[in-house]
C-alpha cells in the first residue's frame, strides 16, 4: 500500500523538466530517485499511523520533521510549500497546487467508508491546501483510491469522479500528450493523473501512460501510481524490489507500519 505512489514518484523523477512524450523508456532510468512527493506521502502515512485523531497538529509535526530531514529533495519542494516549512507561524496558503493530491494516497487505504476517506482528505489538504482546487484535488486522488481498492470497475470510478468533482475525463492520453505541457495545479495534474490509470491495463502500463503525458511527471505518475496499485493489486516484483533498494528505512518501517 502507497508503494505505487511513490514509484510513479520515482520514476517520473526525471521528466519534470524534460517530458518524454512517450511510453518507451527504461523504466527506472539511473538518475531517478524519489522527490519531495514520496517524503510528504511518507509523512502523510505516519501522521495516519501515530494520531488516531487526524489532528492538524500531529499532521504539522509530520510534515515539518520530514521536511527539515529531507530538505534538498531531487526537484525540491514548491516555493509556497517550502516557505510555508520554514516558517514561524504557519498558515494555509490558499493553494490550488497539485501538493495536496501527491501526498494524500495513503488516505485512500485508511478507512473503511468513503464519506471518512473525504473528510480526512479534506483536513489532509487545508493544512496547506485550503483553496477549493487544492481540497478537490485530494478528495479525488484518494477517493479513486478508496474505490479501486474495493473493487469498483474503471467506468464506476470514472464516473463517481466526474459527477463529484466535475472533472473531464472523457479524453484521451493521446489527446492529452499532443498539447500538454508542465502544470503544478490539481485542476491541471488530477485529471491527467486519472486518466493514465483508466487507459491502462496493469500497473506498469498505467506508469508508462503517466510519464508519456508530461506535464508536471513525477506528481502525476505519483498519483497515477497510487490509483494502479489499489485497482491492479500487486505490483510486479522487480519493480518492488528495485523501489525498496532505493528508498531509505525510515520509509520501509513507515510502509510497514501503516500496512498493518
């Protein structure tokens, strides 16, 4: 569980700046590495695994301890995430940007119904996030997640996901990657996000349509890996076991513990 999150993470890695607008690629090229959106997944996962309240505290206290261990990630973190770290008295920032969808797939294997899944999603996000497309965008990504995990097909979370946060994912990957390019936003990354996944038929597929889009890669393919693994519900092993040499084990015991 949240291991497809940061695998599209990884992988997408490279691609955030120089788009490959293809499927065709070594699939962990040697200069990827996880960035600023595994280490706020982690965070993420730990905060759901310490306080069984979900307290905005607890979940402050996660983000800024793996902030400050992790602070020079490959690609570095937002400028307002960043800021924000840092500061003294810390604040929602009003962001709509895709942050809040990237670190929220753990919330989407918490809890056993949906409405907590949103609401929790929703307090995920507003830490930070507390602009309507910055929340939607978290809501989406874990409730895609919640849904796949429980068996609903690609039409029922298609269509749950369009009905609830009114977002156009009737296009295609193609369509998508002749005109695409970077977008930090969830209103800009979600969709696209979801998209890769629909059109997918396993989970490395799903990974290779992610990067092929562009865009912001490694938090699109982030989402879009999260997505695939609760759907699809294993994830080659090579590609596991390739995740697991490179990540630290801090976040192995992190995963560890949140699976249980």
């Amino acid at each position: 569980m949240i291991l497809g999150a940061i695998i599209g993470d990884t992988v997408g890695s490279i691609y955030e700046f120089n788009n490959h607008k293809s499927v065709d690629f070594e699939f962990f090229h040697p200069r990827c590495e996880f960035t600023d959106d595994s280490i706020v997944t982690v965070a993420v996962a730990k905060w759901l695994v310490i306080d069984k309240q979900h307290t905005f505290e607890k979940l402050e206290e996660c983000l800024v301890d793996f902030g400050k261990r992790y602070p020079n990630p490959m690609g570095a973190y937002g400028n307002g995430y960043y800021k924000w770290l840092h500061s003294d008295n810390r604040r929602p920032y009003n962001s709509w940007g895709n942050g809040s969808a990237m670190r929220v797939s753990s919330v989407g294997w918490a809890f056993d119904t949906l409405e907590e899944t949103l609401e929790i999603a929703k307090k995920s996000a507003e830490i930070t996030h507390n602009h309507p497309e910055g929340i939607k965008g978290a809501q989406a990504t874990a409730a895609a997640i919640f849904l796949a995990r429980n068996g609903k097909s690609k039409q029922e979370i298609k269509d749950y996901i369009e009905e609830t946060f009114d977002y156009d994912l009737g296009r295609t990957c193609a369509r998508i990657r002749s005109t695409y390019d970077f977008d930090g936003s969830c209103q800009g990354t979600v969709p696209e996000a979801i998209i890769a996944f629909l059109e997918s038929f396993d989970f490395e597929s799903a990974i290779r349509l992610g990067v092929s889009l562009g865009g912001d890669t490694d938090t699109l393919v982030c989402i879009t890996g999260g997505i695939a693994e609760a759907f699809y519900k294993e994830i080659p092993q090579w590609i596991v076991d390739k995740i697991l040499s490179m990540i630290p084990q801090e976040f192995k015991d992190i995963l560890g513990e949140f699976n249980k």
